[in-house]
C-alpha cells in the first residue's frame, strides 16, 4: 500500500514540476509498449497472406500493407524509446531547476528544532543528498513497470485469440506468480533494512579510517586489531544476514520462474497442438511461436523492474516525512520597535525531545549598548540564551523580547538589525574569503573597505594581505586553488562576519576559545573597541573577557545565580570568584613567589588547589542536573576562600 | 592515451584477479549462465527457421522432426529463467561477500596509509570514491556487463549469419545497421563520459552547497545572519550551468542516436523488401521468410540491449578504475632496526618538514632535546608548528631533512610499530569512539583489555569513577550515534586522558586538551595530567602558559622553529618570546 502512495507521490510530483515532459515519457514508454502484440498480428497477417498469395495469387498488397507497417512500427519504437529517455532526462533537468528550489523553500520554512532533532536528522540526511534524483527514478520505474504488465496482458491477449487455452492457463498461474513475486520482492527488501544497522557501525568506523586524527592515535596505540575486529563481526553479520535472507528470497524467486517456465511450456505446446490440429494458421503459429523469447525477457524483465520499483518507492519514503515536517510558527510580522532593550521575561526551556530542563525562570533585562557577560560551568545554559535570543526556539514559558515584541515576532531584517551572533559551533564556507565575511551582511559583498575591516577588527587581516588573491582567494578544498584554514583562523573570519553585520547588538558564544593566547589577547582588545560602538553579549569561559564587560551574569544549572560587575562578583563569595581564581592563579605569581626560585612552592599552591577543585569538579559534572549545583557551589566557595588566603 | 589504456587493462586484471580470489563461485556462475544464455540465443533463431520451414509442409514423413524441434524450443524458452535466477543467486552471494572481501580490503589498505596522506583532500576523495565503487558491488555488475555485451554481441553476429545463410543480399543491410548503432552507442557514451568527468568539481561544489541547506550548524547561521538567499542563488546558477551542459549533450546523443536509428531501420526496411522481393521470386521459401523476419526482430531487441549493457559497462569500470585507484594510495614506510628503549633523551637536530602541498615549511630547522624523565611544555601561537613537532617525534610523520634519534637510533630505521609501543598519546582532536567506556579506554593497549584491575585504576585517578557509576558501569556504549550515552566534551576529555594513562609507556604526548573546557575542569584536568604522568617524559603541547610553572622544562616554538627553551623562571623574564606569550595572557588576570 505504501509502494502504491509513494509511486503516487512521484507521479505527482514529476506532473507538478513538468507536466509535458512527464506526459512525454508516459507516451514515449507506452505506445511502443503495444507495439509486441501488434508485431504479433502483422506477422501473422504477411504470413497468412503470403501463403494465400502463393497458392491463389490473390492479397499481395495485404502482405505489403502489413509489411510496411511493420517496418513503420519498429522504426518508431526505438524512436519512442529514445525519445522517452531523452525525456527523462529533461524531467531531471526540469526538477532540479524548480523542484529543488522548492525544498529549498520548505528547508527554510522549518522549525529549527527540527534540525536538532534525531529524527529528522535522519530525513534531512536523506534530503541532503539531492532527492529529486531518487523522485525521477521512482516515476520512471513506475511508468516502465506498469508499462511492462500492460504489454505482457496485451501480448497474452493476442495469444489469446489464437487459443483460449493460454488464458485458462494464465488466469491458473497468475495469481501464485504474483504472490510469489510479491514476497520475493518483500524478502529482497528485508534483507537490505535488516543490514542498514550493522552498514551504519561499518560505515563509522569507514569514518574513522579516514580521519587523520584517528588514523594517528591507532597507529600509536596499534589498536587496528580491535577496529578489524569490530569490522570483521559486522561485515560476518552482514554476510550471514544476506544468506540466509537471500537464499529464502531466491526459493521464492525461484517458485515463480518455474511456474513461468510450466507456462511457457504450456503456451508452446498447445500451439504446436493445435497447429497439428490446423486450429491454428500457420501466420498464427509463426507470430506467436517467433515472438515467444520476446515474451519471456518481457517477462522476467518486468519482474526485476517492479522489485526495483518497489526499493525505489520504499526509498522515497522520508520525502513524505519530510513534506509533513511542521513548518515554523516565528511570525516574524512586526517590523518596529520602539527602543533596543533586550529582555528575558521569566523564560523555562526544554529542549524538544528532552527531559532537562536547561533554563529555569530566568529574567533580566540588558539595556541597548550595554555590555554584558554571560559566564558559567558547561551545561550551564550559556548558550541556550543565545538561541533563544537569536529566536531559534520557542520558550516553555516566558517571553524573550527584543525592543519589548517578542524576538519571534520581529521580521528577520529587524531581527538582524538589532543581532549578529557568532555561535559556538561556528562554520567555514569552502567559498571565497570574501563571502566567508560578507555572510554577516551580503549587502556589503562587493565593499573591500568594509570586509578588511572587519577582517582588521578580529585580528585576521593576514588572510588577505599575504595571499595573491586577496579576499578573492578560495578557502577549504572545493577548489583546486584552495586552502584550509586552522580552526583558529575560522573562528576569526567567524568573528569578522558578526563585526559585519554592524547590529546593536553583537553576540559571541565562546568566540575565543581555538585560538592561541596572543591572538586571543589581540581579540580582547579589539572586542574592547567594538564595545565602544555597540552592545556586546559575551559567553565566555575565559573570564578574563569578561573582566572587561559593564556587567557579568553567572549562569548555574539553568538560573542566574549571580549579577553584577566584576568588582562586585569578587567582592562577594560565590561562584564567579571561585573560577576567577581557579583560573588567574595560572598567571598569578605574586611577589612571594618569585623571589623564592625553587618551584615547590609552585606545586604546591597547585597541588592544594588541585585538590580541592578536583572534589568540586566532580561534584559539579555529576550532578550537571542542577538543582543540587548549590551546594557543589557553595563547598567549592569555601574550599577555594582557602585557597585564597593560603596565597 | 597508450598509458590509459594500458591501465584499463591493469584495473580489469587487478578485478578479474580479485573476484576468482573472493568470489571464483560468482565468475564461473555467470560465466557458465552467460554461456548457455548465449548459445540459446544463438540456437533459438536457427531452430525457429528450421521449424518455419517445416511447418508449411507437415507430414507423417517429418512429424518427429518437428516435435523434436517443438521440444528443443520448449527448452530455449524455459532455461533463460532459470539462467537469470543462477545470475541472481549469485549477486545475492556476491552481496554477501561485498564488506567482508571488498571492503575488508579496503579497510586493511586504508590502514597502512601514510599519516600525511590524509592531509590531503584527494585522497580522502579516493576513499570516498573506492568507498562508493564495492558498496554498489561494481566489480561484479562490470562483470556481467562484459558478459551480456560479449553475449548480446555474438547473438548480433549470428543473427547476421542466420541472415546471411538464406540470402547473401541480406548481409550487407544487417551488417551495417548493426555496425551503425554499436559505433554512434560507443560515441555517445564516451562524449558523455567525458562531460559529467569534466564537471566533477562544480558537482562537488553543487553538492556542498546543498549540503549546507540541510546542516543544522549552517541553518543556524543562515537564519540569524541572512545569507540564505545568497547561498540559494549561488546553488541555482551554479546548478543551471551544470544542467544545461548535461541537457545539450543529451540532445546531441538523441540527435545521433536517431541519425543510428533511420539509417539501422532503412537497413531492416531494406531488408524486409529484399526477402520479400526473394520469396515473389521464389528463392525463398515462405518459412525462410518468415524465419528471417523473426531474426530481423530478434536482431532489433540484441541491438538496443547491447547498446544498454554497453553503457551499463562503461559506467560500472568507471567504478571499478575508482576502486584500484585507491589502492595506489602510499602507504607507510617503516624502519627495519629492532627498537631499544632510549635510556638518556630523545634528540632532535635540523629537523625541516612540509606537508605534502603546503607552500611553506611546518617545521623550519627544530633543535631539541628531551631528557628521559622530564616534563616538556610546547607552547607557541596557532600554526607555530606544535603538534607537527610532536608527530615527528613520534616517528607519524618523517622529517624531510634533519633527524629525531631516541639515543643513538634514527627514528627512521626503528621498525615503527615496536616503537609505538613505547609511546602513548593524548591527541588534539582525539577520538570519540562510537564503543563501550570501556574498549574507549583500553583501545590504547589491547595486549591489556583483559586487566581489569588497572582499567579501574586509570577511571578512578582520572576522576571518571562517579561518570561510570552513572552511566551504568564500564561496559555503556557511547555515542548516541548506535543509541549509547552521550558525554560532555569535559567527560570526553577524560576519557581520552584515561586512554593515553592507560598504555603504561615510558613517553607520553599530551597536545593541547582543553579548548571549549570551562575553567575549572581545565585546571583540574592539566594538574591532574601532570600529577599522574611524574617521572615519565612527558611532553605537553599548550596554548595556555599557566602551566608552563610546573613543568621542568618549557619550549616555545615560532614559525616552525624553537626560539626559547629554558624554565619558566628563566624564560619569563629573558624578555624574549615567552615573556610575551606570557604578559599577553596575564595581564587580563
């Protein structure tokens, strides 16, 4: 049943996108389709008119008129075969130039969340490997195969006409032939979903053999017997999975080609038969017996084609899934605002399909061209308050707003007016370095002045100014010409495209975190002056960039535990001064120390500290969940209060 | 040109070599069915002339030849079924053996790979391809598209003699008709080859650029930084081009392909009138005529069969040629001195390496020396050649010029993996395995899997005991990839910590683990790293100075080169690189 909706669905579609050339291929395929029975009259026509023209000298122009057609009729088959491929070919062409778009549309028109989510990761996945591809071929198979089962009863009803015995015949075997084709073709399909599993763990550790990271940690640890291992169970439980499917799929295909064979069989013998008899013409005989190897590839033929038809089918199934994804409910209407204030009003958030929560009632309120930081332990909710901000989510309850309309409400050029976000997992186009950039605001593509501005700002005017092509030059490796950059370098250009966009509001989670301390310390500085010309959200787990912002807010199990600026956070216990510390007493030597040379004492600070933060730490990642971070929290104060005074 | 072909010849002997060794059942099978299906084919013509010229004038004198005939016709209709289900048994088999024979091969080649290879983009493109080429089993379908061609090829030829056989005058029509369609089917398909070879790179543009349509990191940058229509209309125009190319050759092969068709069907029209021309003249019997109209038919069918299969040929030794490829890949080179742990220090003098393509040194003349024992901090800035300095000691990539020698040994002469014995790493990017906690720690030393009271041990000073406990013991798969339990980046880092103690080796190298690592879990992870690896050498690669106090001794590395190399103390106030680096980071604390 599903086989049938989803060759629907492809027939539909083709007919949407291209209408005439679908009918074309229609054509194309079926009219020569006939063309077997009717090859099987006119033979039999110029035969028994040949005859009769021998013996009487009478129907000589019955046998051209025959003959001719003939002729006509496998000219035009080949040309309608031909003519239905090309066809095909421009339906390809057809769906590319417009269906695709049309994805691109619904791509665009989904929820975010979506693309977070498992599931539909497994959709997109299969979205992302160009479908209407796979939609083409589903129509195709579809045409060629009812096609082929048309022309197969057209065939056997010319056969027909010459002995009612071959259809008895037919109507005994068809119906087990069916059903032994069906579950042929079902056991066929089995064995190719009951391996996707065992194809997947091969096809990670496929993944592994090409990574050079990984390839370097095997070589080192010699840990190739344990991967030839894994892969050696999966491609046996593969191997033996196929078999042992395979063989029970080939017994019922095998059923079925006997049965066809006792048929064939059938069909000769009765015509001999009743050649024999004379109930039959000699121009019968000689078209019916000389089409029969016609008949019988038809036959087998259309068999692979219809097991072909229904793998395609199956195979399109997540483009239904994927039409039936829920579209995005960000309104995106309002287009004014009337001031530039940022707010989280009482904002809970889940992730969809999770039990967590990751924000709890978080409220606060950042003043246009503040600056503001937000800091905390991983799984703290930091950059869960970029998301929501960027309006990527929906909240549980609670409004995030953004000049006091809720974010998702603000068209998307407002939206981007007022934010420009780097996120965390930032990405590199393999494009040109100035696209690189200018994807923080494609308005300014063809403005040099600005992009090496901004490439200036995040410290990686290098980029441009050593290579022969400038902003032109390629990066990644799509292109012959093109190189990689270190992830540090990306993170840069990363920054440059959100100094770009020139929004009130500029948001970087974790912008510094690949690359090297001088670079990272350059950043500092020129974030210091991008503060100057707007509003700054930081998420940074280096705190001393936080250090430079108005205002630091602690993040902890989803709440915000702490407010204020930095003096005000140190002044106070609490967890903002226990990471403080933790981490400037890497750089802190204080005079005591470095008069005393030896490195004991060194070791000792670390040793002490190590210790205790080593016990929080622990604390703190077990018990990620949250609501016992309090006294994780707490503990961790005092311990390091100590630590502190021991300094 | 010459060498071309003479690879095809190669790549089809490499196959034919590998299928008798993998699947010889398959070859036979096929061969045997192309056989018999050939012969039939060629039979079934013949027979069907010899019955049409019986049948007109039947009596008792040649009934039994007739039934005999009759029989024998049963027979050429009713084995070519049974042919196709040996054919499809044995793809079945062939299928079967696909990932354990063809992709085992694969695996073992890929992991002999020169490290350095990998840099390279072509040949993980090589991967990729070969990849492609066994999953759709292409060997065998090349096979049976050489047998089908051949076949289909001979039962044209016979046909043509069938021909032939009743009338002289029939040859030359059949005969170029014939000729005709196979040259402009060849021609068509090399013409197209060539196109899509030629637009594989804007393909794999075309493909990236959607890609990105459907990633949800990208998405993300899309919607809030608004160049999703920008990426859209470079797909489009992109994808036009692409289209359009493809679209002109199509109608070039349909243009040919129909200038094959008129002058292959004049040639059968011809024909057809010149038989009958023969039969009003009575040189031909009505049966013969008759046969020769069947074979006409019959001919037809081969035709536009051996023009397929022939496509189907081309295609599937395109991927055949992608699969050897692969396997001319280099593969590592390895020393042949037995390896004798080094008891003083590990030297490295002038060492110069470059990565295959780069257009600048990694590593511009290093001189170091690490004595056995100590704690070596690298740091330096982004691309100063830090980790490339620690794969050369390692032996993973082979300086160019200069050496590494552990004592008096050449780190090039050492047979490679007695060497790595000796050596445990913590690498940047080191791996999340998609396996047990358990195999995730211990794949570092597999000779010890079974010992596990030191697995505890290395979980418990790591600070992993309460994660394992949560998780539900040792055994929990990870990695939500195969539904395992996913860890934080800070738990992977243990991890990966765990697994580099866990080989107990006298060198360990520890690059640069705590990017995206929260504060608190970095401190503790370094302090703990150095805690737990005193008085093995140790050598650590870092961005972050802090920890640079605790260690014996500190390199810094620029531009492929060590400029400083001292202790902290010295080196902090030397007033050179490393005070830099260091003031750089303080001064925000």
């Amino acid at each position: 049943m599903k086989v049938v909706r989803n060759c629907a669905l492809a027939t539909r579609l083709v007919f949407q996108y291209a209408p005439w050339n679908a009918l074309m291929v229609i054509l194309g395929i079926f009219i020569p389709g006939f063309f077997g029975g009717l090859q099987i009259i006119l033979v039999q026509r110029i035969v028994d008119n040949g005859i009769s023209w021998a013996e009487t000298g009478l129907g000589l122009d019955a046998v051209v008129r025959a003959g001719g057609l003939l002729v006509a009729m496998l000219f035009f088959w080949i040309v309608f075969q031909r003519f239905a491929m090309y066809q095909a070919r421009v339906v390809q062409v057809r769906l590319t130039k417009y269906m695709a778009p049309d994805i691109m549309k619904k791509l665009n028109s989904l929820e975010y969340s979506a693309f977070e989510s498992n599931d539909v990761q497994n959709i997109l996945q299969r979205v992302s490997t160009e479908p209407w591809t796979n939609i083409r071929l589903c129509f195709d198979r579809t045409v060629i195969s009812v096609q082929g089962i048309v022309s197969i009863l057209f065939v056997l009803g010319v056969y027909m006409t010459i002995s009612v015995w071959i259809g008895i015949g037919l109507a005994l075997v068809a119906v087990p032939m069916v059903w032994l084709d069906f579950a042929g073709t079902h056991c066929f399909h089995r064995l190719f979903q009951d391996t996707t599993e065992e194809a997947r763990r091969m096809k990670d550790l496929k993944q592994l053999l090409q990574s050079r990271h990984a390839m370097y940690e095997m070589k080192v640890f010699e840990s190739q017997a344990l991967m030839s291992e894994k892969w050696r169970e999966a491609s046996g439980n593969v191997e033996a999975q196929i078999k042992k499917t395979g063989i029970k799929a080939l017994f019922l295909d095998g059923a079925s080609k006997i049965l066809s064979v006792i048929y064939y069989v059938f069909i000769i013998l009765t015509i001999s038969y009743s050649l024999l008899q004379g109930t039959v013409t000699l121009g019968q005989f000689v078209a019916a017996i000389g089409s029969l190897g016609t008949l019988t590839r038809k036959v087998s033929g259309s068999s692979w084609q219809v097991t072909e038809m229904v793998r395609l089918a199956l195979d399109i199934d997540f483009y239904r899934d994927f039409l039936n994804l829920p579209e995005r409910s960000d309104k995106r209407e309002v287009n004014e605002i009337a001031h530039g204030d940022i707010a989280f009003e009482n904002v809970s958030f889940t992730y969809p399909g999770t039990e967590r929560q990751v924000l709890k009632n978080v409220t606060f309120r950042i003043k246009a061209g503040e600056r503001v930081a937000f800091v905390g332990e991983n799984g703290a909710g930091k950059s869960t308050i970029v998301k929501l901000l960027a309006g990527l989510y929906e909240p549980d309850a609670g409004r995030v707003l953004l000049g006091g309309v809720e974010v998702r409400e603000l068209t998307e050029e407002l939206r981007r007016k007022m934010l420009s976000v780097v996120f965390q997992d930032f990405q590199g186009y393999e494009l040109t370095l100035r696209e690189n950039v200018a994807f923080g605001n494609v308005r300014y593509l063809n403005d040099n002045d600005q992009i090496k501005d901004a490439l200036e700002l995040a410290d990686a005017s290098e980029l441009y100014l050593q290579e022969e092509k400038g902003l032109d030059r390629n990066l990644g490796h799509l292109e012959e010409d093109g190189k990689d950059l270190s992830k540090g370098q990306w993170q840069r250009v990363a920054v440059a495209r959100a100094f770009m966009a020139g929004a009130a509001f500029c948001v970087l989670d974790e912008p510094t975190a690949s690359v090297d301390p001088i670079a990272e310390s350059r950043m500092y500085e020129n974030f210091a002056k991008i503060f100057y010309r707007s509003g700054t959200i930081m998420i940074s787990h280096r705190l001393a960039s936080a250090k430079m912002a108005d205002r630091i807010m602690v993040l902890d199990g989803g709440r915000i535990v702490q407010d204020g600026s930095h003096e005000q956070l140190m002044a106070a216990e609490g967890l903002y001064r226990s990471m403080y510390l933790a981490q400037s007493s890497w750089y802190k030597e204080d005079s005591a120390m470095e008069e005393d040379t030896s490195k004991e004492k060194g070791t000792s600070i670390e040793n002490g500290a190590s210790k205790e933060k080593g016990t929080s730490v622990k604390e703190g990642v077990s018990k990620e969940k949250g609501t016992s971070m309090k006294n994780g929290a707490s503990k961790e104060n005092t311990g390091k209060g100590k630590g502190g005074e021991q300094r | 040109m010459n060498s071309i072909k003479h690879k095809g010849i190669r790549y089809m002997g490499f196959c034919i070599r590998d299928i008798l060794r993998f699947t010889p059942l398959m070859l036979w099978g096929k061969l045997t069915v192309s056989i018999v299906e050939g012969a039939l084919g060629v039979w079934m013509p013949i027979l069907l002339a010899q019955i049409f010229e019986l049948v007109p004038n039947l009596d008792a004198s040649n009934i039994l030849l007739f039934q005999r005939n009759v029989v024998f016709l049963c027979l050429c209709v009713g084995i070519p079924p049974l042919c196709s289900l040996v054919a499809r048994g044995m793809s079945v088999y062939n299928d079967s053996k696909k990932e354990s024979c063809y992709g085992w091969r694969m695996f073992e080649h890929a992991q002999k790979i020169k490290l350095e290879s990998l840099e390279d983009p072509e040949v993980l493109n090589a991967f990729q391809k070969a990849n492609a080429a066994y999953e759709q089993a292409s060997a065998s379908k090349m096979l049976s598209a050489l047998f089908i061609t051949t076949q289909a090829a001979l039962v044209c030829i016979s046909t043509v003699f069938v021909a032939g056989s009743f009338s002289l005058w029939l040859i030359p029509g059949t005969l170029l008709g014939f000729l005709v369609h196979l040259f402009t089917n060849i021609y068509s398909e090399k013409h197209r080859a060539a196109i899509y070879r030629g637009q594989s790179s804007v393909r794999r543009r075309l493909w990236y650029l959607w890609q990105q349509f459907c990633r949800r990191e990208s998405v993300k940058e899309m919607r809030t930084l608004g160049f999703h229509e920008y990426m859209k209309k470079l797909w489009v125009e992109t994808s036009l081009r692409v289209v359009q190319e493809m679209q002109e050759v199509e109608l070039r092969a349909v243009k040919l392909g129909c200038v094959a068709i008129i002058i292959k069907n004049a040639c059968y029209a011809a024909n057809v009138a010149i038989a009958l021309y023969l039969m009003v003249n009575g040189e031909l019997a009505v049966g013969e005529f008759a046969a020769c109209l069947s074979a006409f038919s019959l001919l037809q069918a081969e035709l536009t069969r051996l023009g397929d299969t022939m496509g189907n040929f081309f295609a599937a030794y395109h991927y055949v040629e992608e699969y050897y490829d692969f396997f001319q890949t280099e593969t590592e080179e390895t020393g042949h001195e037995d390896y004798r742990p080094f008891q003083k220090e590990i030297a490295i003098k002038g060492v110069h390496f470059r990565y295959c393509g780069g257009d600048r040194d990694a590593l511009n003349g290093v001189d170091l020396n690490i004595r056995k024992g100590e704690q070596v901090v690298i740091v330096g800035v982004n691309g100063s050649g830090k980790t490339t300095l620690s794969k050369v000691l390692t032996g993973a990539y082979l300086a160019q010029s200069g050496e590494v020698r552990y004592d008096e040994q050449d780190v090039k002469d050492i047979r490679r993996e007695e060497l790595y014995k000796d050596i445990s790493l913590v690498s940047q990017d080191f791996v999340h395995y998609n396996f047990s906690l358990g195999e995730n720690i211990f794949i570092s030393d597999l000779s010890r899997r079974k010992d596990e009271k030191h697995l505890q041990e290395i979980v418990d000073s790591v600070g992993l005991k309460e994660l394992v406990q949560g998780i539900g013991g040792i055994g929990t798969l990870l990695g939500k990839e195969f539904g395992g339990c996913e860890l934080s980046g800070g738990e992977w880092q243990k991890v990966a910590i765990a697994r580099g103690l866990f080989k107990d080796s006298p060198l360990i190298v520890l690059d640069e683990p705590t990017s995206a690592l929260d504060p608190l879990i970095e401190y503790d992870i370094l302090t703990k790293f150095l805690e737990l690896t005193k008085g093995r050498t140790s050598v650590i690669i870092s961005h972050r100075v802090g920890i640079c106090r605790a260690a014996d001794k500190v390199v810094v590395m620029k531009d492929g080169r060590v400029v400083e190399c001292g202790t902290h103390e010295a080196l902090k106030h030397a007033g050179g690189e490393y005070g830099r680096i260091w003031r750089e980071q303080a001064k925000w604390y």
